[in-house]
C-alpha cells in the first residue's frame, strides 16, 4: 500500500471527524438548561433530556474533545473539553468518600454512587488528557487521586490486578458487573485494559515511581494472565484468584488491546519490555483474523463451547479494528495489515456513518441494515472508538 493511499485514509478520517462525529456531540448533545450533556440519543435520532447521565460518557467526551483540541487546536474543542471538565467536577466527583459516581440523573443528582473501577479510570483518561493541553493542575491533582484511591481500594496486592467494583462508601458489592450481559466475576479484562490505558496517560504527564510500578505490572498481568497462551485470544472475566470464566472471544476488545498494551510499553520506554510486547501484540492481531469478514469488517464474538456467532458489525469494533491493523502494519510492515486497516475503514465509510443525521450507528447486521433500537450517544455509545480511531491516524501521519 502506497504512502498516498495512507494520506488518503489520514484526509477521509480528518474530514469524518471535524464535519460529522464532533459537530454531532457540540450541536446535539449540549444540555443548556441542566448542564454538561444530554445522556441519550436514541437510534432514531430523538433526544432524551430527561435520560440518566453516566460518568463514563462524561469522562470520553472530555477525553474526545481534549485530544481533539491538542491535535487540531480548534478552540471549540477546547470549549466542549473544558464544558465536560467543569460538570464532572462538579457534579460526578464524591467529596465525602472520593472517587467518582457512576451514574446521576439528569438534573445532576446522585443515582448509584457505586465506584466502578472503569468508571475511575475513564476519569482519570479524560482529565489526563485535559491537563495535557491545558496544564489545569487540579485536573492533574484529581487524576493523582483517582489513581491513589485505585491503588488504596482496588489492586490486589496478593495475587496482582484490580478488583472490579465497590459501593459508595468503598464497601463490598454483590454485584459487580459493568452491564448485564457481563459475568458476575471480581476482575475483568476490561477494566484493566482502560487502567491500563489510564495509567499510561497518566504517566505521560506525572513520572511517579509507584505509577510506574503498577503499569509495569499491568503490562505483565495482561502477558501472563489475561492473554491465552494458546489462541492469543484475551480471557474476559477472572475470580479473584485469576481462574478464567471465559466462554467466548471478543474480537473488538482483542485488536483494541493489541495497540494500547504495546502504547503502554512505548510510554514506559523500557526496550526490552517493547520488544517482548511487540512479539505479543502481533500475535493478537493475527488471531483476531478470524473475525474478520470478506468485507473487511469486524464481527462482534464467538462463544467457545457452541461456537455460536452474533456477527452483527459494532461501531467501536470496526475502529479498533481500522486502528489494530494500522499499529500492526507499523510494527511489522507487513502488507496485509494495512490493507486490512483500509479495508475495514472502507467498509465504515460505507455501511457505518449516518451521513443524514450524524456520528455512526451502533451497528449494522448481515444484511447491512441499521440497528436504530440502540442508541446513537448514550451510556455506552460515546464520541471516544470513533473519535480516538480518527485522531489515531491523524497523529500517527504527522510523525
């Protein structure tokens, strides 16, 4: 593939985000009367001012419009950054028991105070990222206290890794699951992942010797206990002692990990450690081949013991997805990954963004068509795997 063809991707992603994902989030999203944003969109475009407001969606426009901002320095990012900064320190952070809630409703008030540790680490992703182009110390002393509090109340000082969730007051919880279709379990590879990549943006900015302690020791949890030794397939959930309750692979959240545990490694700058990743990384992406359709998309997971498929083409699958092969073709120069890359971004371009009412839609099926019952923003559905694969490429072409 011909660096013209890698300019081209760099133009056609450029012009998706600035008059498509960001314009959707800065002109829709904004709830002028209550604060900060709206907490849903629905699939047919309708507006919910009255849906809850969930940190994580909060924290991943703060990250968006942060980066977005320190890459193409348009001050209406910085505007939407800093609107997003303010209400979650304002409304999401608990000033009696620390850390931040995971769930409000649309006046700002308290629904579920539990302290989901995905929930911790996407604000410290999103604050780190705003001091990075701002040098807002309190962003910075808040993202320090996030990580402590994480370290304090969470990691397992035994066995390594992070314990998944907590109550209001950092009690025990039955219930530990990020949504319901997540098993029960005590530790995920989901939330490390995001740790990780928190801590990885932290440790851009704050060069602490406990925080580089603990990525290091992320970066090993992963080789060592949430990577298959085997398949180099990653294992989903664990009980507190690392047995694995995995039944089936997540193609999305293989290659998302194949690039941000090498980031990781690139961030510490240990070369011995790169090297070691690199090797790893590589054989993630290559086995998360085997969700990759004709068309160049991605889809979504297999069960082990049936292997039964849901085959439905998320949106945040397909970008990492255009983002895993694009790092793997930088990592190997091997051909294939950066057709690959192209490919799927191709098949985004075609089947994924509303061109008529803006961002993408959740999903498309078999057939192509629009899964208009979930949501185009919401709890889940945030400006941050579209946004983060456009700015990816962008950033990685002007090095």
């Amino acid at each position: 593939m011909s660096k013209s063809n890698l300019e081209i991707l760099k133009s056609e992603v450029k012009e998706e985000l600035v008059t498509n994902i960001l314009p959707f989030w800065m002109t829709k999203m904004i709830d002028s009367q209550n604060g900060g944003f709206y907490g849903r969109i629905d699939g047919s475009g309708r507006v919910h001012e009255d849906a809850d407001k969930g940190c994580v969606l909060n924290a991943r426009i703060l990250w968006t419009f942060s980066s977005a901002y320190r890459i193409l320095k348009n001050p209406e990012y910085l505007k939407t950054a800093e609107r997003s900064k303010d209400y979650l320190l304002k409304h999401f952070f608990d000033k009696e028991f620390g850390g931040v809630y995971w769930l409000l409703d649309y006046k700002g008030n308290i629904i579920d105070g539990k302290k989901q540790i995905y929930a911790q680490a996407f604000a410290i992703y999103g604050l780190t990222e705003y001091y990075r182009i701002t040098n807002d110390k309190t962003c910075l002393d808040k993202a320090i206290d996030l990580f402590m509090l994480i370290e304090k109340q969470s990691y397992d000082d035994k066995l390594d890794g992070y314990f998944e969730a907590f109550s209001k007051e950092w009690g025990n919880l039955d219930d530990l699951r990020l949504s319901t279709k997540d098993a029960n379990e005590k530790k995920t590879m989901n939330t490390h992942l995001h740790v990780l990549e928190a801590y990885t943006n932290l440790y851009r900015i704050w060069k602490d010797d406990l925080l580089k302690k603990q990525l290091y020791i992320l970066i090993n949890v992963f080789t060592d206990k949430i990577i298959n030794s085997y398949t180099f397939n990653l294992n989903m959930f664990f009980d507190e002692n690392w047995n694995n309750k995995t039944d089936f692979v997540s193609y999305g959240h293989n290659i998302e990990s194949s690039w941000l545990i090498y980031e990781a490694a690139l961030v510490l700058g240990d070369e011995a450690l790169i090297k070691k990743v690199k090797r790893i990384c590589l054989r993630i992406a290559e086995s998360s081949k085997e969700g990759i359709m004709a068309d160049g998309s991605m889809i979504y997971e297999k069960f082990i013991k049936t292997g039964k498929i849901d085959s439905d083409r998320h949106w945040w699958v397909q970008a990492e997805t255009v983002i895993g092969y694009l790092n793997a073709f930088g990592l190997s120069g091997e051909k294939e990954y950066l057709d690959m890359s192209l490919k799927t971004w191709r098949f985004i371009s075609d089947n994924l963004i509303d061109n008529e009412n803006g961002e993408w839609y959740w999903s498309v099926d078999n057939n192509l068509l629009p899964d208009l019952n979930e949501d185009k923003a919401g709890f889940w559905k945030c400006p941050y795997h579209d946004s983060r694969m456009c700015l990816e490429i962008i950033e990685r072409s002007n090095q």
